[in-house]
C-alpha cells in the first residue's frame, strides 16, 4: 500500500482509544495502525475505489481532476468521456494541421518547378490551397508557420515562396 500523509483533527477521547488499540495490536505508530485499518476496510464494492480504479486505468489521475471529491462512478464515467472527446478532437486538428502543411508545401513546390524564377507567388499558392479544400485564412497561418520553422522562404519579397 503506497503511503499518504492525512491530516486530522482528532478529539481527546479518539486518540486515547488509537492508543489503546496501539498498545493492543503492537502497534509501533498511529500512523501503521491506521494503515492497518485502512487495508482491511478498503472495499471492493466502493463506490469512490471504483471511481479512482477507472482514472487510474485510463491515466487519467496524474491530470488535474475538476470532480469534486468524493465523486461518483458515473462522473468519473463522464470525465472519462470527456477527456476522450477532447483527445479525438486534438488528433483530428493535428491530422488536418499535417495535411495542409503537406499540401501547401507540395504546391509550392510544383508552382516553383513551373516558374522559370524558381518560386511560386503568394497569390497562385493561395488559390491553389483554396482549390483543394484549404480556406484562405488556413492557407496563411500554415504558410507563416513553414515560413518561420525554415522550410518555406520568401526570396523575392512577401508575395514570394520558395522551398529551403
């Protein structure tokens, strides 16, 4: 059983009775007595261990829980959910993230292939992107970003594109 600090309050007559049972079980702590009662209380029907079971198991508990404590199975079951709603989401922006940096880097290359200056223009990449399916703004920002983590240049000025 891993260890965690409690902190409680107990009352005069509660800890005569802890050290009773202390001196009863030989006991060499409070802390090993309590131990000792939580391991034969933990319950298998909990509602609350079940709960923490399901977080566990999905890696769930190292991430900030916005549940308040003591939560229920069926929240743990939403946050689950939730949190899995999220990732998809992230993947699917990340995969459409790394299809229009592939696309936009394919057409500015062809166009530059196709220039006789060795470039493509802003412009015929923009409309390029927006003929595949890439909106304008989307084109822009994925551009930018090729731009600044060195794969894409603009040799001749803002309206030109090249590959590094």
């Amino acid at each position: 059983m891993g260890k965690y600090q409690i902190s409680v309050g107990l009352t005069f007559e509660l800890i005569q009775l802890i050290e009773k049972k202390m001196e009863e079980g030989n006991y060499q702590s409070r802390s090993a007595l309590i131990e000792e009662v939580l391991r034969q209380n933990l319950d298998d029907e909990c509602i609350q261990c079940k709960a923490t079971k399901k977080l566990v198991d999905k890696r769930l508990l190292h991430i900030p829980i916005e549940l308040g404590y003591p939560f229920t199975d069926e929240m743990a079951e939403k946050y689950i959910l939730d949190y899995e709603r999220i990732e998809i989401a992230v993947d699917k922006y990340r995969k459409e993230r790394k299809h229009a940096e592939r696309s936009i880097f394919d057409v500015v290359k062809i166009l530059s292939l196709e220039s006789e200056k060795g470039w493509a223009q802003l412009i015929d990449v923009l409309n390029e992107a927006e003929q595949i399916g890439i909106p304008r703004e989307k084109a822009e920002e994925v551009i930018d970003a090729l731009n600044q983590n060195g794969r894409l240049m603009r040799p001749s000025g803002y309206d030109t594109l090249c590959i590094v």
